[in-house]
C-alpha cells in the first residue's frame, strides 16, 4: 500500500514539478516503485527466475538515471 501511495505522489508530483531535473527524479522513482510491486508479486509467486528479471530492471532503472542526468547536466561534471 505504502508503494502504491508513494507511486501516486511522484507521478503527480512529475505532472506539477517546477523543471525537468525534479520529473526526471519523480520518474526515476515511479519505476523503481514498479520495480517494488514486481519484487512483491515475485516474492509472493515464489519464482527465482523472476528475480533475475528484476535485478535487470533496477540496472537498466539506473543506467537510464546517469543517462537523464548527463543530458540535463548538458555532459558537464
């Protein structure tokens, strides 16, 4: 319950958010919070190959983080 409400304050707060930098957060935290409802469900389902799938999404998850975060950084450290 906690997920889905969390899931529903960042994609309002994606909707409202003053810049690019804070939907990009907020998107960021939708999916991992998909990603959370996923592990649920697997826990729950009891399947180890579904685990696999999901430490392939949180990689993916983050990789596309650093990704959005170069281009709203314009490739700057």
């Amino acid at each position: 319950m906690i997920v889905v409400a969390s899931m529903v304050v960042a994609a309002i707060r994606a909707v409202r958010g003053p810049g690019d930098a804070n939907r990009a957060v907020m998107a960021d935290l939708s999916y991992f919070c998909a990603v959370a409802l996923f592990v649920l469900f697997v826990i729950r389902q009891g399947s180890a190959v579904a685990l696999d799938v999901v430490m392939l999404g949180s990689l993916i998850g983050i990789l596309s983080t650093v990704a959005l975060a170069r281009l709203l950084s314009r490739g700057q450290r």
